[in-house]
C-alpha cells in the first residue's frame, strides 16, 4: 500500500466516525456513544479535511483554501435526492443531500443539523434516562411522519437507531431551508414523552 493508499484509507474511517458511522462494521453509532460527541465529530471533520487537501496535492498541504460558500440547492438538484424505500439513519439522509449538490465549496449539511432542527419542531425529543448522556428520540409527532426506532446488533451487542422511512425523508428535503438555517445545538429541545413502543438504549 503506497503511503496515499493508506491516506485515503485512514481518511475513509475519519469519514465514517465524522458522520456517525462505526467504520469497523459500517453500522450507525449510538447516540450515546463518546464518539458522537459534537466536539470530537468537528475534530474528525477537519482532520478529514486535511487528509483530503494531502491526498489531493499528492502528499504536500496546500495553502489555506478561501471560506466555503453557504449551502444553497436548486429545484433540479433536490429532484436527484435518491429517497429509501426502506428507512434509514439520518446521517445517511445528511450523506444524500451533499450527495446531490456535490460541490465542495459548499458548506455541507449535517446530520446534527438535521436533529436540531426535528427537536425544534417537536418531532424528536431527548430522552434522560439513568444519568446517562441524554438520547433523541421521535415523539408522537415523529411517529406520524415516519420517524421509528429499530434495536439492531453490532459488534459490542444490540443498540437502538432512530430510523427514517421515505416519508420521513420528504419532510425533511420539503424542509431543507429551514434545516440550513439552523444551528445545531443551539435550539430548545422539545419537552416529550416516550411512546409505549419505545425504551431507553442499553
């Protein structure tokens, strides 16, 4: 393996962990977990970052690039989001839409975006539950649009995923623009209850 090979190596597990994504078995990480930590994961952005300017000029950082332009998208291009029959995490949806615009000049939506703004509009909520790190998790509203939690098994045993069917996923593309004027972790989260189809990760 050349010394770049092992760049874009090591660069595609910083990926994975920057958006929430065990790079050992490809599965999301919990949202309890220490490597969801919004400080780390702005760590793992820009260390990635840097990997990609090395990789890019061949081994030798290039000189510091000019800010990136705020995230706009078109009619044409929300119409080549490629929609999920079957639901998937939000990291994955976060994924798709840069996927679609496709312009690394652009700031990128995150996924942290994403549930910051479903908590300001009552459609996830956190969980508090045994002194533990509190969890999102979709109130009746969520439910209705197709937000769910499913109990999947990684490689340190079960955990719980907060799923997103297809409709689910239209109403947060119908949304986008007020997804990209928010400011994760900066919005009041909404005050729910668990439904009865719901428990705390363990």
């Amino acid at each position: 393996m050349t010394e770049l090979e092992k760049i874009a190596y090591a660069k595609s597990f910083i990926d994975k962990l920057a958006n929430g994504i065990n790079p050992l078995d490809d599965t999301p990480i919990p949202d309890n977990d220490i490597a969801n930590n919004v400080r780390l994961s702005r760590c793992f952005f820009y260390v990635s970052d840097i990997l990609r300017q090395v990789y890019e000029n061949g081994g030798v950082t290039k000189p510091k690039r000019s800010p990136k332009i705020p995230f706009t998208v078109s009619l044409e291009q929300l119409e080549r989001f490629e929609y999920s029959v079957d639901p998937i995490p939000v990291s994955e949806i976060a994924k798709r839409i840069y996927a679609m615009v496709k312009n690394e000049n652009m700031e990128k939506v995150s996924y942290r975006q994403i549930n910051q703004w479903l908590l300001n509009m009552g459609m996830l909520y956190l969980h508090d539950f045994g002194g533990k790190r509190p969890i999102k998790r979709p109130t009746e509203a969520g439910n209705q649009i197709g937000i769910t939690v499913e109990t999947k098994m990684g490689r340190y045993g079960e955990y719980q995923v907060v799923l997103y069917n297809e409709g689910a996923q239209r109403f947060i593309l119908d949304n986008l623009d007020a997804v990209v004027a928010t400011e994760a972790k900066k919005g009041r989260p909404y005050e729910g209850t668990m439904t009865d189809s719901e428990e705390p990760d363990d």
